[in-house]
C-alpha cells in the first residue's frame, strides 16, 4: 500500500501567489473593465537585453547544425559559464572560488528547496519572519522542524541571533520581503556564530545586482570565514531578466563540511555534486550562453540599464507613498518596499482594498509569515507608466 | 551542529557516467591518436530538426520585444503544450488525459527523481535488476528500501511479479538499458497487481517514440484502471534530440491517491502539484515552444525522420553483433542493444577490451545492477559513419 509523504500535510493548503492569482483572477471577472496594475508577484516585465538575445539566437543556431550540436552538458554547468562567473562575479570583490565550486542551475528556487536532499532530517532550522514561503515549505516537507526569527518595525528588520543552538540558517539579502540590506558588520555576526556553532548558513543573494551603495556586501564570502559555513544562491531572474529564461547557480565551496550522525565531517561539495549528477541532468546550453552574454560589456551596460530603470521605479514608489504618510521600508538597493498597512488594517484587508479601490496588487506580507501581519509587499519590476499610475492612484484614494 | 543526510553515504561512490567518462578520458590521454567511437551514454547526435530552430527562434525574439516578453510561466507548463502533449501524445491511443494532469519539466531524469518528495520514506520499492540508476540511487538517498527483480537471459529479460508486497514499482519500457519492450499482456498483469496490492507504478516511457511495432503499447494508461494506480514519465530527449535543450512531462491522473499513515486516501495529483509550486519554477518560455512545434505537420515528420536513422543504426547494429556470434537483445522499437560479453568476461573487462581495441565506448552492464554482469549497453544515437565503422573494427577484431 503507498504511503504519501505526510509532512505535505502540515503545509498550508494555498501556495501564497496562488491565492493572489486567485483573488486577482475573480475580481477581474466579476470586473472586467478594471485596470489592474500588478506590482504583487516578483516577475519582471523588460524584455530581454540584445546582447542575451543575439546569444540565444547564436546557441540557437549551433544546436541545428550536427558539427555544433550540443547534446548532454556537464550536470554542473558548461565551464564557459562557470569562469565567467568566477571572473566577474566574484574576482572583483576578492573572492577567489575554484570553477567546481560553481553549480548552473535553472533558478534558485530549485536548489534553495532542493539543498536540502544533501542534509538530514534532523537538524533544526531557522529563518527570518517574514520569509520567502519556499524555504519554509521545503523545510516542511522534508520534516524539519523551524525555528522563526522576528523581522519588525521594533528590531528594524534586523532578526537577533537565535536564542537557541541551530543547525542551518537561512538568509536573504537583498531581502525578500521586506527590501532591507545587511551591512557587513551585521554579516560579520551571522559566519561567526556558524562558525561558533557547527551551523550551516544558506544565503540567498538573489537580488545581489540592485546593491548601489559601496557598503553593503554582495557576497557572504566577503565575510572571512564564510566558505567554511555557508552556501550562496544567486539567481539570473532578477539580474537579467530571466524569469522566464531558467538559470542561476549555486556556489557549495570545498571547504564547507557537515557531520554524520556518527560526527564524521564530510565535505557537503561532493555530496552536493552527487546529488545534481543523479537528480538533474544540467540546464540547457541556450540558457547558459544567454547567461553568459551578460558579463560582455556590451551585455553588462545593457542589464545595469534595466536594473537602474527598476530601481528608479523603487525610489518613485518610496518617495510617493512616504509622501502620503505611508511607512515603508526597502527599496534602496533592492527591488522591493514592504508597506505597514494604514489605519490597523491586515494585510488581506488592504490587498483587498488595494485591489478594489486603485485596482492595484500587491502581496500581502502575512504570506511571508506572521511577522508579517500588518504589512503588503510591493514590487519594483513593473514599466514606469504603471508604476506612477499606480502612485498617482493612491494619491487619489488617500 | 549540520547533519548530513546520512543516507548519502550509503550510494556507491562514482555515478556509472561518470566512471565511464574517466576511464576513457585517462585512455584517451595515454593514447591521443585513438579514434574514438562512442556508443555508450545515451546522448543523441542528429541536430534540432528545422521546425523545432525555427520555434525557437520566434520564442527569443518575443523575449526581446516588451509587448511580448514572458516572464515566470505556471509551474506545470503552458497550456498550449499541455494541450498539444493531450491531443497528440494520447488522444490517438484512445487515452483522454485533462491538461492538469500533464507537468512540463525539464526532463524526465528530474522528475523519476524529485517524484519521490511526495512519497512516505516507509514505502518498500521495486525496480528490475538492470535498471537506470537514478531510479536506484534517488531511493536510496531518501532512505527507502529497495527489492530487485532480476531480469536475465533465463527470463528473457522480462521480470516476474514481485514475490512480497511492495508499495512502488519502476518500470521502464522500451527498457533502459536492454532495449526490451513490454507487452500488452504482460503490462495488463502489472496494473492488476498494483490494483489489486495498492500499489504506485512509475513508469518511464522515455523511449516511447521508438515503438514501431502495432502492439507494443505507447502508454501505461493504454491498459484498463492503470490512471488509478501509476504515473508516466515522458522526455523529449530521445524523441526530439533536446538532451541539451532540457523538455519533458509527467502525467499524475486525478484519479490516483495514496494513503496517509492514518489510512486516508490522497490525490497525488495536488501533491505533485504543490511541490513543484515550491520546488520549481517553469520550464524556459523557449524550451516549451521548441517541444510544441514537433506537434506540428513538418516538425513531426522531422522527427519522426531522425527517430527512424537512430531505428536503422540500431538495426545495423543488432544484424552485424548477430553475425559476429555476440547475444545481443534490444534494438527494435528502442534505441539501446543489450550485448553479453564474449568468453565469460565481465562487463568491466569487455568495456576495457572494446576502449584499447577496436576504441568503441560501451555502457558495462553491471553499472546498471548486479544483473547487468556479463553484459555492455549500446546505443543507436551515434552518427552512421560511426556506427557503421564500429561495425567494421569489431568485425576485424573478432
């Protein structure tokens, strides 16, 4: 008789982005002539840059010729990609990583989810509340248990560290929800006490491209000490677009190691590498040439032109809803503003209000957790117009 | 303190590729004028086919215009491929299929793999004994326990139901790697049993585009009940030569559930559609509108045209190893040949004599299970000239 894996049934029933698509969908119906602006899901809407789209043609064009066809890559990434990454992403910031330190992937949300096949059910992980759902939900499906650590107007979004002994920690900076940075003396704090701790850090640094100012870090291996306790996620979509292109990449450093239940160390690289070769079978050689095209200088210009239009756009929003009182924090160096509610209102109440009233979506920051409550999150990625409109509208309603 | 998953140090150190891929690296090396032929990972060679570059084409340039730009896709695919895969894949073998349950992914080896999230750890598994090795190496990783059932020359490769009860059952037909089929019969007998026993088919049709024969079924769901009791696993790999560009789909009917340890019965239809929701994120805008144009007239006659030179290789193949004395199975409606080794020598040793002499890259059978000993995989994916050559160095050695 087959069993399903139980955990799924701790889960909430809606997926946070499910629901807003839902609430979304039949306000539409019952409305059609409504204008709705979306700066609610995190999905970009510039078009891909020309030095991307000559690559992809190019890669394109080699696969329909049998003395260029590609077949089966590397399961980690063709090694062109790899360098690139290494030489531009992290030479610059005096971070020297070895080429298989580098895993290609087809987003980070696989791998923030799928890292977990590498660790063990028992060890006990903690994350910031609010959080990106998808750490909480793969962490719950694998039967972990997780520990939350308040993000509030009170602590100014800076979580203390756990009050109790944690195995594996999960970090997002740039942050998503709350559009907040961690400073490098802040960072400093979280790799040693992994260090101090046999502690694993998971550091997502997804949004790592709209960090403007010189004193913000990039990469957690700026910290001494980091590649002995951390793995980094970074991501194309919010970089270059590619949210519906699929790539990014996973840096699993050699000298990161994790204990058997027996209290062996064993290097988490080749644990990692083993389980990619075996569940994965390498992303598509069009994607990692687009990838690549993004560290030309050509490609280079084009995509800080893109990421500099959004963040005009997240200074627009925050400039315009401080002027309305609004409080809000985010957007400077990250693509998101995480709005407190007006007049004591939940966060569904003023998705809801929001939706109805100024036709606008945003994500209701109780999605991101308890912490939370009281608070919607809003987005930079829409085209400028929609994006003053949006303000304009508000404006209006207030 | 991190905790591996301990499970990892259960798996047998070198993935079977990877060993080959060494083993003639380091030959190659030691002997740079060898012309090597390689017939063993079952990578294609044959470009993309001119509807498939063309698609992709178009798909780029939308990319690269605002008005047209795609940005994240649903989880589980677009709806035109979706529909495409329900009205040509299974509308034809008299199989209705709703577009919820089809799930693009990004080739099959992720989902045989990743399938095994939504399942207790509990479950007793059985898979034939030679075997794909993700199928193996993913359970094991999970932690489940696994029973084999042989398949030798004594039953003429075809396995026998299992002698205890079992909860998930992998088969895999045209067989990887002995180029086997199943009958309708002999499949009828697997969905009685799962029904009867309550159990959960996985089946990996990957190289269905290789049936040619009338009776061989293309689709488990061909048989009676089977929607309640199994899963299919479909890749564009084999059939379209995307190795390199990463489609496939998953069909999980509505109909089928498993049960909690309380008892209560589960669609796994909504399960696998929540973990995709959190663990992945779309296959590539590109990709599924690559995959939808071999639907079309002229990409399907394409296809079906580079299907048939792979069909022809292997044909040549199996005639000349016969008239050579090998035992070779395999070969017809599949695109892989089974060979037991000459004079008693072990699968390894037959991989070693066929690199240094006539430089032809086999598969060593026993890399696919203990069964496997005593027998070498080759497939049809290779160039003629090379198969053809292949022929003639054996042809000369033996």
């Amino acid at each position: 008789m087959t069993h399903i894996n139980d955990n799924f049934l701790r889960l909430s029933q809606n997926y946070l982005f499910t629901e807003v698509a839902r609430r979304v969908q039949t306000y539409q119906a019952r409305h059609p002539e409504a204008d709705i602006i979306r700066l609610g899901i995190g999905d970009v809407t510039q078009p891909l840059c020309p030095a991307v789209v000559e690559a992809m043609h190019r890669a394109v064009d080699e696969m329909a010729r049998k003395e260029t066809f590609r077949g089966y890559g590397p399961e980690h990434g063709y090694e062109f990609l790899r360098r690139a990454i290494v030489e531009h992403d992290y030479a610059p910031l005096g971070v020297r990583l070895e080429l298989d330190e580098v895993f290609i992937n087809d987003g980070a949300k696989s791998d923030t989810g799928n890292i977990g096949d590498i660790l063990g059910r028992d060890n006990l992980v903690c994350m910031t509340d609010p959080i990106y759902p998808v750490y909480m939900d793969a962490n719950i499906m694998a039967g972990r248990e997780v520990v939350s650590l308040p993000c509030t107007a009170d602590n100014d979004f800076v979580p203390d560290l756990p009050g109790q002994p944690v195995d594996i920690i999960y970090l997002c900076y740039p942050n998503n929800p709350t559009g907040t940075t961690i400073s490098r003396q802040e960072l400093t704090r979280w790799v040693e006490y992994a260090l101090a701790n046999d502690a694993l850090i998971l550091y997502d640094a997804a949004y790592e491209a709209y960090i403007r100012d010189a004193d913000v870090p990039h990469s957690i291996y700026e910290v001494p000490g980091a590649k002995r306790c951390a793995i980094e996620f970074r991501s194309y979509s919010k970089t270059a677009g590619f949210t519906g292109v699929r790539c990014g990449y996973t840096i699993v450093p050699r000298e990161l190691e994790a204990r058997t239940s027996t209290g062996e160390r064993v290097g988490l690289n080749a644990l990692w590498n083993r389980r990619q070769c075996t569940k994965f079978n390498g992303t598509s050689y069009i994607q990692q040439r687009a990838a690549e095209a993004i560290y030309s200088p050509e490609g280079r210009k084009q995509v800080e032109a893109t990421i500099d239009y959004y963040l005009t756009n997240a200074d627009i929003m925050r400039t315009s809803l401080r002027d309305l009182g609004f409080q809000v924090c985010g957007g400077r160096n990250a693509p998101y503003l995480w709005v407190q509610t007006p007049r004591g209102l939940s966060s569904w109440q003023f998705f809801d209000a929001l939706l109805q009233g100024p036709h606008i979506v945003g994500t209701p920051g109780v999605g991101f957790g308890r912490c939370g409550e009281g608070y919607l999150r809003l987005t930079a990625f829409g085209d400028r117009a929609d994006c003053l409109q949006a303000m304009q509208r508000l404006a209006l309603n207030s």
